[in-house]
C-alpha cells in the first residue's frame, strides 16, 4: 500500500430502489464519477459505501448503517478522504446533515464531492455555506416531492394507473401508452372474468341481504379466491362494497373525484343502495354496543350482591 496517497472512502446513495441499475444491482453512475476523480486527483480507493432506496430527506443519519460504518472507520484512522457524488449524498436533512459533515471534518476527515470540490470549515463562511447547501438540499428534496405528487394526481385524473394496488374486478394492460422514458406502461382496464365477482358481491348484499361474511363465506365455498390468491375475508368484501371505483369514481389525494365511465362495473343506484346497506349495518352494531355495555354492569353487580349475600350468610 502506497503510504503517501491519500485514502478514500467513497459513498453512493439513491433514494429509491428504482434508480439502483438492475441488471448489476449497483449505483453506477456514482461509483464511476468518484473512480474517475480518485485517478485525477492521485488518491487510494480503499471502500466504497453502498445505500440503495435510502431517503436522505426521511432517514436519520443515526437509522443510516453507511453513515454509522464510515463514522466508526473514522475513528480507528482507516481512510483520509470521504468522498461523494454530490454532498447531498450525505443527506437533505437540513437541521441535521451540516453536522455529520461537520463531524468527520472534525475528526480529521477531508469531505469531498465531485461535483462541488472540498468542504472546508475554516471560518464561519464556510460553516454557513455549509448549512445552506443543505438547507437548499432540503428544499429542492420538498419540491420534488411536490411535483411527483402533483404528477401522479395528475395521471390519475386523467385515468392512468399510478402504481398501488389494484382493485378487484380490473387488471393491467397495454394500451399503447408510454413514459416519458418512450417505455411502454400498463393501464388499468376492466376484467371480464373477475368484475363478475364485484357484481355477484354487490348482488348478494342488496338483493339477497346477506352480510360481509356470508357473502365471503358464499364466494370461497365455490372456490374464487382474491388476486392474492387467499381466501375472502368479511373485511375485503367491506372494501369493494365501499370502493367508488366500482362506479367508475376515483377519488384523488385533495378529494377531488373522476369519473371513468370505461371502469364502471356496477351501477350508480346499486352503488348507493350497498352504501345504505352497510351504513345500517354499521348503526346496528353500534346500537348492539351501546345496549351490551349497561347489561354487563348489571351482571357484575348481580355477581357482587349475591357473593355478598352469600358472605352474610
């Protein structure tokens, strides 16, 4: 080992598992950055630190393995350098990032980034401008957030699937649409085999009157199972009786609703009457409660009297 070569321990972190190469199972665009300015910079790679689908925003430094391995190689004098992409790698967390910098600079560690050189803490300059990037990394990780989320609700008002789970009664398909990578997406359409399903539910509970765990009872003795392939539950039936989506309604994070005409399996009144249907349900058993509690006091003060009695005796 070449004793007048700085060392270096680099660090590589994606927010999301989506951003992780998948066919190498790697961060390569960082990994090759940081390589490269080892070589210009005449340095030693002695370890390379991997985070993949790491929030820098929603996960503490102290819940970071990474962050925690490379403070305590620190410690024992094992590199010279810390070297990131990008100093955000190290974190967005405004009120707490600064200070894991400031922590290894403290403890004889150079903190570089290829794309912003060396952070020095020197003067009071330089310990500002290093809150303010993070202060500035924090804010660009919220707008971000905002625009995804702006985004998706976008999408999803104009009918496209965003992700999540996907009700009973629909699939996925391609229809032509793309990304904006030019990648072909799926979107979601009616199925023709389970959307009986929905409507046999919907059937048995305002025709039939029976409740969410007959009609689940009903649905496994003929052996339908969910797109999970377990069996109905009285709490998934609750679900699809209550979904909105089964009359082509979806409703977005801000409660706004769009109707899709296309994903309507059941009707606007069978919606409704299944709606009243287990809103009665749901006031019964409340009123049950309500009755039970004062019949239980009873009994305990029947039990309490007759074993005084029976004490007296």
């Amino acid at each position: 080992m070449d004793m007048s070569k700085k060392r270096v321990s680099t660090l590589y972190r994606v927010s999301t598992k989506k951003q992780v190469d998948k066919t190498e199972d790697d961060i390569p665009m960082q990994k090759i950055a940081c390589r490269e300015c080892i070589d210009r910079q005449g340095w030693m790679l002695v370890k390379e630190y991997t985070e993949k689908g790491i929030s820098g925003s929603k996960v503490s430094a102290a819940d970071r393995d990474a962050i925690q391995d490379l403070k305590e190689s620190a410690t024992k004098g094992e590199f010279d350098v810390l070297l990131v992409f990008m100093f955000d790698r190290l974190g967005r967390i405004e009120h707490e990032t600064p200070f894991v910098l400031q922590w290894f600079v403290e403890n004889g560690i150079e903190v570089w980034s290829v794309k912003e050189g060396q952070q020095r803490l020197d003067s009071h300059a330089d310990k500002l401008i290093n809150y303010i990037r993070f202060w500035q990394a924090a804010g660009e990780s919220e707008k971000t957030s905002i625009r995804v989320k702006e985004r998706t609700a976008q999408m999803r008002s104009q009918g496209f699937y965003t992700g999540g789970y996907i009700p009973y009664g629909y699939k996925l398909v391609h229809k032509g649409r793309l990304n904006k990578r030019g990648e072909p997406v799926k979107d979601l359409v009616v199925d023709p085999i389970s959307s009986v399903m929905v409507t046999t539910i919907f059937n048995k509970t305002i025709v039939d009157g029976y409740g969410s765990y007959m009609v689940a009872e009903y649905l496994n003795s003929l052996g339908y199972r969910t797109l999970n392939g377990t069996k109905f539950q009285c709490n998934t039936v609750n679900r699809i009786l209550k979904n909105p989506i089964y009359k082509g309604d979806i409703v977005l994070t801000d409660g706004t609703v769009c109707h899709f005409e296309d994903l309507r399996i059941i009707p606007d009144d069978d919606f409704e009457r299944a709606q009243k249907y287990c809103n009665s349900v749901q006031r019964s058993m409340m009123k049950k409660d309500r009755y039970a509690e004062p019949l239980k006091v009873k009994e305990c003060c029947r039990v309490i009297c007759t074993v005084r009695i029976a004490d007296t005796d």
